[in-house]
C-alpha cells in the first residue's frame, strides 16, 4: 500500500473505542472511525494506516441521520443509529474488550436522555475558506483546521443554539478568526455551561488584539431564551495551542460560576473546572456508586484524582473521614469551597500528584475511590495505590481501555472484579463510564 493513495474498502472489524480494520483486495487497513459494515474510502498515511475521507455505503446497523450536521461534523459518531442500536453496538465492542479480565456479563445503564444533554460546550471560530464567511462550531471529520457551523446541534440545549448562532452572524464580516498556524486574528472559542436551572455562562475568548466586545456582550444579554444567563466573560489567550488557555480572564457581567446540585450537595462549578458533561447521567453514575458499595457508614475513604471532590462528598456524607488528591489547583479550591457550603467537616482535600502524594499519606483507608483522567492510573503509582492493601477500591473510568489495562495489575495481585456496570454518560458518542468495585480474594 502506497502513501497517499486511495482505497476503497469495507470495514470489517471495529475494536472499541473507535479502530477500525478496513479490508480492501486481501489487504487490510488500520484506521480510526467508522462503523462495522461501512464501505469507505480511506486515505493511505503510512503502510497499513489510513485516514477515512469519505463514506459510500452505510451499514445494515445504520439508518437515517437523526442530525443535519452528521455528515461533516466530528462531534459524534452514532447519530445514524436508533439509541437502542447504538446502546447493543457499544455492547459489542465492549464485552470484546473486557472479556480480556473475565467480564462478559454486564449492563449498559442508559442516559436519561441522548438528546439536549450537554451541560457544557467548547465551539471554535473558523472560516469556511481562506478569507470566506465565518463559522463556529466543532472541528470536520478528520479537518484539525475547519470547523462546521452546528447551528442546530440535537445534544445541547436549545439555548447553547440561539447564542451560538447569534454570535456567529454577529461576527461574520466583522472582525476575522483566529488563525492557528499564522497566529493572527481574533475570535477564538466560544465556551457555554448550563446548569439544571436554566442558568448560563458566556465565555468568549479572543486574542488580545485589541478591539472592543462590549455592544457583541449588550446585545447577548438581550437574546430571548428559555433559561438565565448569569454571567458573561471574556478570556484573553494568546497561546499557541488550540487549547484555551485562560492567560487572562474578565467577568463582564454576573458571576464567572454555577451552583449544581446533586444528590442532595450543591456544587460551584467555576469557569473551567470540570464537571461531568451529563449532569443527568452523572447522578446515575453516583448513584450506581453507592448502591454498589452499599454500606459507607464509619468507613476510611481516599479519593484519587478527586476533580472538584463530587464522589468525595458524595460517598463521604456518611463517611468516617474521606480525603481527595487532586493535581489541579483550581479543582481542590473549588472542591474545598464545595464541602464547607455542604458542611461536610470530616472531608478533606490535597493538592498535588497522586504519584507523590500516596507515598507520603499517613492514612489507612477501608476504601479508595480511583476516577483517573483518560490515561489512567500513572503506571509509576498504582504498585503504591495496591499497596494501602484497601478492603475495597472503586475504579470509576471515562476510558475502558486504560481501565482494562489497570484492572490486570489489581488481579494479578490477588483482587477479584466483584460488580461491574457501564453507563452510557455520552450518547452519541462511542465514550462511556465504567465502574468497576474490586476486592481482595
């Protein structure tokens, strides 16, 4: 197989997340995207790897698209599928890849909803050609450097829309975006967070080229919407990377937080700390959490890679003592700010590196809570992590695959996989959550 040119194929197999093994004239091509039965074109990057450019036949999985975007839009990846399709595909893929540590008999718990669930989005600015109209929205299937106006994306709300279009239009022919491999212009994301109330913030982030945003802010707090935006910003970044980089941040109006609630325990979520994207699904999660443990009271918990310290409150409400460790400075403040507004005075935080801290903690946990991010658990840290020797651990993942690879290390000394369940946190897209309660033999 030459690089660069084109083939055309079928895929033949699919390994979860996302890789896909096209066959094309008894050759087979690795690459990333696409759904088992497709017949696709694909791009030849290097030996036997390729990139998908277009698809020319759907599968017998699929139907019709269920969004206007799909075609181009790299947001997400099952939109041609019923969501009882889409849950059975998963599936799939997964009991293939868990089978590898003896688990095939599982559930994937459902979103309460796979529409208008997103409580937060990230959308760049762009131009449909060198010097064209202005776009706004996620990245094109496979296209690093464009993007697709989604003005009528189906898993935000409809106000994340009505702002998102307005400020496209607002812009277009204005002032122009910012180009990431020139680094000039001006517009760079447009960032929304919604919270079970309705209420929003608006955060636009620009490079610091100097012009004035303030009628483009007068004019968003007049557009009629269902909910409350509560607060408007503006992030200054100046960075290289795509990324956004909060180099320097002004709160135009309102506040630069919201208050989400929980299973009973009000959480301040600041501009750019995390929180789970489906708040709906994220009280399934937490609650599968707890009915797994089922008992919590008087018992010693250590969360590791504790965020903003939800599952810490969560789980240490009837706790002894409940200590997180998270890397993030901002996530600690926030999480401890988050305790003391639910007076919860036996939970503690400490910033710093999981891999540091864990050798130096004096403390006996009966239970650790593992939600790593989607690398997992540093392999320099978990022969640390095994050695509390804790009655029980909780591996809550956003990434099956590094799970996996984590959860051998705890069988291969001597702990057993006692209950296991996915949640489907992202409809239409191939990410899940998965949680895994593990004991000693």
């Amino acid at each position: 197989m030459r690089k660069n040119k084109t083939i055309i194929g079928k895929i033949e197999k699919v390994e979860f997340p996302n890789k896909s093994t096209i066959s094309s004239n008894d050759r087979e091509l690795k690459t990333k995207g696409g759904i088992l039965g497709q017949v696709v074109e694909a791009k030849i990057s290097r030996r036997s790897k390729g990139k998908i450019t277009k698809v020319l036949e759907r599968s017998d999985l699929e139907g019709k698209s269920n969004c206007i975007h799909f075609d181009e839009c790299g947001g997400c990846t099952y939109q041609t599928m019923s969501y009882d399709d889409e849950i059975n595909y998963k599936k799939t893929l997964l009991k293939e890849l868990y089978k590898e540590i003896g688990i095939e008999d599982f559930e994937i718990i459902k979103s309460p909803s796979y529409k208008e669930y997103r409580n937060k989005m990230e959308y760049t600015f762009s131009d449909e050609y060198i010097d064209g109209p202005l776009t706004l929205g996620l990245h094109k299937k496979a296209k690093f450097y464009e993007t697709v106006n989604t003005e009528e994306c189906n898993i935000v709300d409809q106000d994340f829309n009505t702002i998102h279009t307005f400020t496209r239009k607002y812009f277009d022919g204005k002032i122009k975006p910012y180009h990431r491999t020139k680094h000039q212009g001006k517009l760079r994301h447009l960032l929304l967070r919604r919270n079970q109330k309705g209420q929003m913030l608006v955060n636009l982030v620009t490079s610091s080229e100097e012009y004035d945003y303030t009628d483009y802010f007068e004019e968003v707090k007049k557009l009629e919407i269902k909910g409350e935006i509560v607060g408007i910003i503006h992030t200054i970044n100046d960075s290289l990377s795509d990324a956004v980089i909060p180099e320097k941040v002004s709160v135009y109006y309102g506040q630069d937080y919201l208050i989400e609630e929980i299973l009973g325990l009000k959480f301040k979520i600041s501009l750019y700390s995390f929180f789970q994207t489906n708040t709906q699904s994220a009280k399934v999660l937490y609650q599968e959490a707890i009915n797994m443990l089922e008992e919590t009271e008087g018992l010693q918990i250590l969360d590791l890679y504790s965020g903003t310290g939800t599952i810490t409150q969560i789980l240490g409400q009837s706790a002894k003592k409940a200590i997180g460790i998270e890397i993030v400075e901002e996530a600690v403040q926030a999480a401890r700010e988050n305790a003391k507004e639910n007076k919860l005075e036996n939970v503690e935080f400490i910033c710093g590196d999981v891999f540091k801290e864990v050798k130096n903690l004096d403390f006996k946990p009966d239970l650790i809570v593992l939600d790593p991010p989607r690398e997992g658990i540093n392999p320099k840290a978990i022969g640390d992590i095994i050695n509390f020797d804790a009655k029980k651990y909780l591996y809550i993942s956003c990434n099956p695959v590094t799970q996996v690879r984590d959860l051998k290390e705890f069988i291969e000394r001597g702990y057993k996989i006692e209950k296991f369940e996915i949640v489907d946190q992202f409809p239409r897209t191939y990410h899940v959550e998965a949680i895994a309660l593990i004991q000693k033999m």
